[in-house]
DNA sequence: TGTATGTATGAACATACGTACATATATTAT
DNA sequence: ATAATATATGTACGTATGTTCATACATACA
C-alpha cells in the first residue's frame, strides 16, 4: 500500500483510508464486471466486430455475411453461436435460411461510442 | 451465396446485388474494424475492466489498485501497461507513486452502454 | 426417396493471452 | 552511498481462443 508500513502514523492513515469505503471493498461487484468484461470480449474479435457491423445495417443471413467478410461458412457460424450465446444477435429461419440480426440496440450505441474513441466518427 | 448457381437468372440478380455495395466491398473499412475490436479486446479482461471502473470513479496510483483488486502489483502494472497502449489511460508521475487516470470520457460512456446491455443498470 | 443447398457442430491444431515469479529501474530517505 | 519503496518489465507456463477440415443436420426440390 502507498507508504504504508512506514511508521505508525502512516498506519493510522491507511486503516482510516480502508474503512472510507476505497480500498477495503471492491469498487464493482464482481459478478457486474464478470458479465462486461465477457461482452466487450465478444466484440473484440475482427470477424465478430464485423459480422456485428454488417448486421447494424440489415438483417442477413449466414451465407451473405460470409460473402461479405470473405469468410468461411464455418467460420461466420462458429462466430454466431458466439454471439448467439451472448444474446448480441437473434435468428428466424424461412426455409434453410437463417437471417441473423442485432438483439437489441445498445450493441450499435457501443460501436458508434467506441467509434468515437479510435477517432473514426 | 444464397440461391447461387441455380440459373443463369440467378446469376444475374447476384451480379446485380454484388454491384449495389451489398456483397461486393466489405461493409466497412477492415482497418476501422480491426481498431474496434482492438479496443473491445483491451476492455474485455475481468482485471483491465475493474481496473477501468475504478480508475471511472477517481485517479489512483498502481498500489492501490492491486489493493482494490486484490491482485499482484506485477499483474495491475502489466494490465496498466495494455491500456496505457491503447490510449485508455494516462498517468503522472510523483514522486515515485505513479497516478493512472482515464484519458477520455468516452470509455465511461462505453461501460454505461455495456451495462445497460447486460441489464444492470 | 434421393439429391442439393444452407447451416451447425465436433475435433484438432496453432497461436494468443493472462498470470506468477524474478528482477530491473526510479525515486526518496537515512 | 545504501536501503527502502513504488513501479515496470522479461520469461516461462498453462490455458483460452479462432480457424480449418470434416461431417452432421435440416429443409427444399425433383
């Protein structure tokens, strides 16, 4: 801890510093970051963030978002499930075909705020 | 593609599509993708992601943040060096306490976003 | 029923990544 | 100058992760 163990002055500091709250208890609760730190990492894959990109503009279905991103079939699906399994993306099947498209509207606020921080809106 | 390679019907609507900006050129520059997700990744580490939230509510030096986190001091110093790379964060230096802090507001805005996404807010 | 098409999934592999440990650097105090 | 404290960094190691290839599943069509 800062200076800490110097003297017994500086103890006295420290305790009075744990017990206002900022450094005895967790800033966030655990389970809260657990589940940011999970979806920011779901977004931080190349071929997630642009499957998620192309369908900020449309609904598509797998075999065009793979066309689009030049990818494997395997791959993009792979890459769904994923984002299937965050709740980031929904699907509807007509026939053989599964259209994917964004669950809800926050993912498209996150990339234009990050848009904003790498300097590209 | 979908449907493709039925008739030469076919092929033309998918001629057609590819010269419309839908399937033929990616739908956004792969180098703005690449800088998305670098800064998604960055974010999604349970440690950095703590390590911002704190850093959200004040600046603080790298010992007590490892007090906060319960982590090593090497562990915050080499997380701190990541987001120090992405411009995430910026620090001062006095003395020999070193002071991190957030370097813009976007990434505030970026955790409310996340949060409101995992419904915690 | 059999074939073709669209999608999903499993296994294997190479690579990236986070952490722990040791150590180096920088600054302050004695 | 030496010791102590705060921070940074290098190496090693185990694990997680994305892709590839093969294959399974589901639906439409002949």
């Amino acid at each position: 801890m800062q200076y800490g163990g110097g003297s017994k002055w500086i103890a006295v500091i420290f305790m009075k510093k744990n017990k206002s709250n900022r450094l005895s208890k967790p800033v966030m609760p655990q389970e809260t970051t657990r589940k940011l730190a999970e979806t920011f990492k779901v977004l931080g894959d190349p071929t997630r963030t642009r499957i998620i990109y192309a369908l900020s503009m449309e609904e598509l279905c797998v075999c065009d978002i793979a066309g689009l991103l030049g990818a494997e079939q395997s791959v993009v699906s792979h890459q769904l499930r994923v984002l299937r399994n965050m709740n980031l993306v929904k699907y509807r099947r007509d026939g053989r075909v599964v259209y994917y498209s964004l669950d809800d509207e926050h993912i498209k606020n996150l990339f234009d705020e990050c848009l904003r921080h790498v300097n590209m809106l």
